[in-house]
C-alpha cells in the first residue's frame, strides 16, 4: 500500500465526534457541552454515563454491551483497585461503589468497616473478597453483571 493509502485508512479509522471500538468508555465526567460535538457511540463493551445525561447519550449509543450510569459522588473504580482497612476508614461517610474492573478487597478489611462505610456496590467487573467478609460484602451489592469470589 502507498503512502497515500495509508492517509486515507486513518481517515476512516478516526471519524470526528465518534467514539467506538472500545471495552469501556468512561463518559461520568461528560458536560451538555461535551455532547454538542458527540454524533454517535458505537461498539462498546461497558459504558459509563452521568445519569443527568443517560437518555441522551444513549440515544447516540449503537452495539453497547453494559451501560452504567454513574451519580454524582459515587466512588468508581476501573482498573485494578486494591481496597484496604486504611482506605475505608478515610471515608468521611459511606459511598456507593461502582467497580468496573478488578477490586481486591484486602485482608485487613473487617464486616464492621464494610458495614459503616460501604452504601452499594454496584459491580461490572470482577471482586475478589475474603472469605470471612464474604456474606457482609454481598449484602452490599445492589447490581452484579460480573463476579464475585471468595479468595483465602
């Protein structure tokens, strides 16, 4: 293929005011005026949308596997997260957890931090929990579109 080949396949891959082609898209943080240049979304595996602009988001949205919508002062985790004792108690107040993509819920966590700091758990991804904490955890869990384990 020629030089002139080339430009005209990138011109096809990046089309202006399209998002496509990906796991997750992470649009919490999107703003009415973010959606003025937005056309359409395509081909995404879980997508997350601020739940003040869910129905006109998703109204561009084509192919979308999982839709998440997020709420203002939710905790979202995406990645991998490793949860600890010390994170817990630096909450100010409980929070809602919405996990996207591996959390590891550490050995030090007790029920009783689960219970005073943990609100929901809304999970998307995959949650590793030790066995002891296991049943106050899943109390937690409001929606679950992944997995949950018990680990030693």
């Amino acid at each position: 293929m020629g030089d002139e080949d080339e430009e005209k396949v990138e011109e096809v891959k990046e089309e202006k005011g399209v998002l496509k082609n990906t796991g997750i898209l992470n649009l919490k943080d999107f703003t009415e005026e973010d959606l003025v240049e937005l056309k359409e979304i395509k081909n995404i595996g879980i997508l997350v949308v601020p739940k003040k602009l869910a129905g006109k988001i998703l109204g561009m949205a084509k192919n979308t596997g999982i839709v998440v919508f997020y709420t203002e002062g939710s905790k979202l985790y995406m990645g991998k997260t490793m949860l600890d004792a010390e994170t817990l108690k630096n909450f100010d107040e409980a929070v809602d957890i919405i996990q996207v993509g591996k959390l590891v819920v550490e050995n030090d966590v007790t029920a009783e931090l689960i219970r005073q700091k943990i609100k929901s758990i809304r999970n998307y991804g995959k949650v590793d929990v030790p066995r002891n904490v296991y049943g106050v955890l899943m109390t937690k869990v409001m929606e679950n579109a992944g997995t949950i384990e018990k680990i030693e």
